[in-house]
C-alpha cells in the first residue's frame, strides 16, 4: 500500500530514530508523544470535535483519511473497533517494541477525545503478523 503520505510517516520514523540514538529510547517516546499531542490537538480542534464515539469516528476518520490512511472503525454502544488496515510505520517495525510505541498517539486519541473514562487493548497488530491492527476501545 504506498498510496498514504509516505513521505510524513517516513520523517517520523526517522525522528524517532535520530532522536532515540541521542537520547535514548524514553525520550524518543516522550518526545513522540509530544509531536503527536501537539500536532492532533490542533486538528482535532479545527474538524470541531462534539464528543461521543460517532464524533470520534468522524475526526480521527477525517484525519487519517487526509493522511492516506487506510483505516476502519465498527461502533457498538460505548465500544470503538479502531482498526489500521496497512502499517504507516513499516521503518520500525523490528526497530520499538509496538507496545511502546503505539501509545504515543493512542493514548492522546482517546483520553483527549473521548476522556479518562475510556482505554483502549490493542487486541492485533500487524507487526506480529496479523491482518490489521486493532485498537478496542471502551469505558472503563
């Protein structure tokens, strides 16, 4: 799949790994997340986020859909299936621990957009060789 904006999951990937060879893995985390806080903040805010699941859908799907993300969602009640259909981030597979890295930008997804009352399990991962990744998330 190399339709998504390569070019900007590429340069990420490339910070992530410059930055964690001057400073090591922890930082390199704690600086993604920043990079991602920051950068979503400002989208989500402009694309008027209402709250709900459905307008978590419809933000986080604009966004990604903006980034040539291939991604599909299935809302039931108080649960969002968040599933990434293609890896943006194939640079660093093998390089970070997904369970590491993929907090970086699903921990401010949920608790900015949705609240602390939420968490989310990522249940699949296309690094481990599976079809898709999948974020469930769900009240606590």
């Amino acid at each position: 799949m190399e339709d998504y904006n390569s070019a900007f999951f590429n340069s990420i990937s490339t910070a992530f790994l410059i930055y964690r060879e001057k400073n090591g893995e922890e930082e390199a985390l704690k600086f993604l997340r920043e990079l991602f806080s920051t950068r979503l903040k400002e989208v989500y805010d402009s694309l008027g986020f209402q709250g709900g699941t459905q307008d978590f859908v419809r933000v986080v799907g604009e966004n990604d859909s903006k980034l040539g993300l291939r991604v599909e969602f299935k809302v039931s009640g108080s649960t969002v299936i968040y599933r990434f259909l293609f890896d943006p981030f194939p640079n660093l597979k093998g390089k970070v621990d997904w369970r590491r890295f993929d907090p970086t930008y699903m921990d401010f997804k949920v608790g900015y957009l949705l609240g602390e009352g939420w968490s989310y399990k990522t249940t699949k991962h296309l690094w481990d060789g599976d079809q898709f990744t999948e974020h469930v998330i769900s009240r606590k």
